[in-house]
C-alpha cells in the first residue's frame, strides 16, 4: 500500500520525477553503506541529486520543444529495503545537512519550494508530495 508507507511499490517503467530522483540518490548512498548525517556526504548527496534534478527538467524541456533527448526517461528504482516514507525521511535529513545550489542556504535543494531563488517560478518542484496513484482501470474517465 504506498499511501501508509508501509510497502514499496515501484513502477520500473514509470517516468521517473525530481522526487523519485532525489531519493534514489539518498537510497543509494545509504544502501552504501555511508552515514547520510555526516555533512560531508550529505554535501555529495545534495550535489548529486541538484545535478540530477537539473538535467531532469533540461531532458523534460527538451522532450516539450520537441527535440529527441536520447534519454528514455524511464529507470528502474533501485532495490531498497526503505519504505516510501522512509525515503522520504532520508532526503529530508541529507537536506537539513546540507546546502542548496541556487541560494547556499542550508534545508532545501535548489528547486524546492523553499528556495528564495525559485519564489518567481511557475511550477515550483515539491520533493515531499508524491502524486497519488490511479488503479489502471481508474485512469480512463469515459
């Protein structure tokens, strides 16, 4: 059930977004076995996951102009024993220690809400909300 948190259902084929991104860079580092509260790794995670996010949205504007990125868009998530929710605690932590991009304060990533930089963008990126998912039969409205 992905609403609780409680089982970790992956769509291998789905298109992955900022958030997916973001945690798989984290899940990552912890399934490493590297202490995710130690600022120096959380400094690399956040590096990473900017990076990441970033050349995310360049494919996604890229893909909407019409120009072939070459990049499928789609991954598998990597294997974890991590429940959603727990993820998600584990980028909330690399981020508390860490520093974002765009501003250098410390708490957020460049792109989330929280950025002073992105307070003039249209769709801000929210790293905490993960988008209900529709049973396939519910998806057609007809």
């Amino acid at each position: 059930n992905d609403e609780d948190g409680e089982s970790p259902d992956y769509e291998p084929e789905a298109e992955l977004g900022p958030q997916d991104l973001e945690e798989d860079v984290v899940v990552g580092y912890y399934s490493a076995g590297l202490d995710i509260e130690d600022e120096r790794v959380a400094e690399e995670i956040a590096r990473l996951a900017q990076e990441e996010t970033g050349a995310y949205f360049a494919r996604s504007d890229a893909r909407r102009r019409g120009i072939d990125t070459g990049f499928p868009g789609k991954s598998a998530r990597p294997q974890s024993e991590l429940t959603l929710k727990e993820r998600s605690e584990k980028v909330r932590q690399a981020k508390q220690r860490s520093t974002c991009r765009a501003c250098g304060q410390r708490g957020h990533w460049q792109g989330d809400p929280d950025c002073p930089k992105n307070k003039n963008k249209t769709q801000p990126h929210t790293p905490n909300t993960r988008p209900q998912r529709q049973h396939p039969d519910q998806s057609r409205s007809s």
